[in-house]
C-alpha cells in the first residue's frame, strides 16, 4: 500500500495560522463587562433539542469583559434583553453570537449588542444555538487545530449548522407567539448574526416556514455555506450586511455573492464593505468606521 501525504503550502500554513490568532484573540480579548443580571433565560425545546439528545456534556462559560465566550452548548436558548417600556418601539431581534459553530462570542456579538439595541427601543434575544463538543481543558487550542475555514472543516460542522439554524427558526417562533408578552408587533421580528451566527441568520433567511419567517435580517461578515445553495425565498425579506475588506476569512466575498443573490431576485439588500475592520469587530471600538455599523443598521431598520 502507497500512503500520500499531502502537506500544506508554507503560505497556506501563514494563512491558517494567522485566522486561527485573530479568531482566538477576538475571543479572549479582556476588558470591561457587567455580565446580565436577572434577564430572563427560555429554553427553545421543551426536552431535548431535536437531533441532539444523546448529548450530555456540561455547557462551559470562559473569560472576562468582552471576550467572555461559551462553548458545549447543548440545551438552546434566548436571554431576554427587554426594552425600556418608555421607548420601546415593539420591534424585535434574535441575536447570534459568532464563534465558528464551537464557540460563541456571547459578549462582543451577543450581550453588548442586546444593550445597545435596548438603547434604542428594540428588544433582543441573544440566542444560545448548539456547538459542537469541545473536549480538552484548551478549548481555543482544540478549535483552532481543526484548520477553521478548510473544506474538512466546512464538511464537518454541516450537521452542527443545520442544527443551528434549527435553532434559529425555533427562536423566531418563539419570539412570534410570545409577542404580546413583550408588546412586540408580530412584523417587526428580526434576525441578526455574526460570523457563524451570520451563517444562521442567513440559513433561516433562505429556508424558513411561515412562523419562523424573519420580517427583516442582518448576517454581520457571515459565514455562506454548509447549508447547501437555496433558492431566496418569493417572499425574502429585506436584508442588511457589513463585513470589512481586509475580513481574514474571506467573508467579504460570502457578502457580496448574497447581496448578488438578493438583488438578481429583487430583493430588498444593503450592504457595507469596510476598508478595514478585520474579522469578528462586532462591537468592539478600534477607532475606525467599524465602530458605526450598528448606526449604519439603526438608520436601515427604522426606514423600513
């Protein structure tokens, strides 16, 4: 028997190691963060997530300020930010934290974003979707030895991602049905994600039924693959995105192809491509026009 072993080139080696250090320090970096206290948590299933109930390891929180991150989610969730009864506007959006289908980046992507949404009247649900199990004590390590963004990873994580956008269509039916307990209207019900909770925001966008259908959608530098290629929707709701040009993994190309998508289709899209940001800026302040998306969001939604 010949065995073939094929090797990385030099510059691709380069490559995947730089992702793997920015991914990593989007998700360690420390900082200032009061972690939510008294918000109300729902559980998405009544028993055991469908496609998942075998799974048993215990859901793990790591870190400090922004860079707090979970992983080994199995029981999906929503952590309900509600807004100020003062401003509230009745509309609402399901938050998904990014983290590369093993993670999620629950500050930066998740919480930060619910409080400066409640700022403007909007409720948030920052949404826990099932990851896949991590099972050493270095969990950054672990996911990064998996060559995040390689076609075995891609191929990999198909089960983890349809099991996320599972998720992500039950939260917005949730959302939905429960609306007057939060004064919401039922056609102001929105999706927003980062990175991989790009990946299921844009998944529900393409393949929800009527009570999961989103009334608006934001996939911030998504993720655009391991969910197949479906056709938009004749129904599509408009949709808002923003990555930045120098993104690490490429998304910006993920941007465009989903805005050529939507817009062929006549779709309603806008999309804005940052000269700089990199990958996973979130809401993390670096002093460059990143830092204004979520405005650039604000002034999209309330012109609907």
């Amino acid at each position: 028997m010949i065995s073939i072993v094929v090797y990385p080139s030099l510059k691709e080696t380069k490559r995947m190691k730089t992702r793997y250090t920015i991914l990593i320090l989007i998700l360690t970096s420390l900082g200032s963060f009061a972690q939510p206290s008294g918000n109300k948590v729902i559980r998405l299933y009544e028993g055991s997530a469908p496609g998942s109930e075998t799974w048993n390891w215990k859901e793990i929180e790591m870190g400090t300020g922004p860079g707090t991150t979970v992983y080994n989610v199995t029981v999906p969730s929503l952590t309900v930010f509600e807004a100020d009864k003062l401003i509230a506007t009745g509309i609402a959006v399901v938050v998904c934290p990014g983290g590369a289908f093993h993670m999620l980046a629950i500050s930066n992507e998740g919480y930060e974003v619910a409080k400066w949404l409640n700022s403007k009247g909007i409720t948030a649900f920052v949404l826990k979707y099932r990851l896949a199990h991590l099972v050493t004590d270095n969990p950054g390590k672990e996911m990064g030895s998996k060559n995040i963004g390689s076609d075995k990873f891609n191929k990999d994580i198909e089960p983890i991602v349809a099991m996320d956008i599972a998720d992500g269509k039950a939260a917005i039916a949730y959302v939905r049905s429960h609306s007057a307990e939060w004064g919401l209207k039922t056609d102001k019900i929105g999706i927003m994600g980062f990175s991989a909770g790009g990946t299921v925001t844009a998944g529900v966008t393409m393949t929800y039924d009527s009570q999961s259908r989103p009334d608006f959608s934001a996939p911030i530098y998504p993720y655009v693959g391991s969910f197949g290629n479906p056709a938009v929707p004749e129904d599509a709701p408009p949709m808002f995105m923003a990555v930045a040009s120098d993104d690490a993994f490429g998304f910006q190309n993920h941007c465009i192809s989903l805005y050529e998508k939507w817009v062929t289709a006549k779709k309603s899209a806008e999309l804005h491509i940052y000269r700089k940001g990199n990958h996973g800026f979130g809401m993390r302040k670096q002093n460059i026009p990143t830092d204004t998306w979520i405005d650039r969001f604000h002034e999209w939604l309330t012109g609907l």
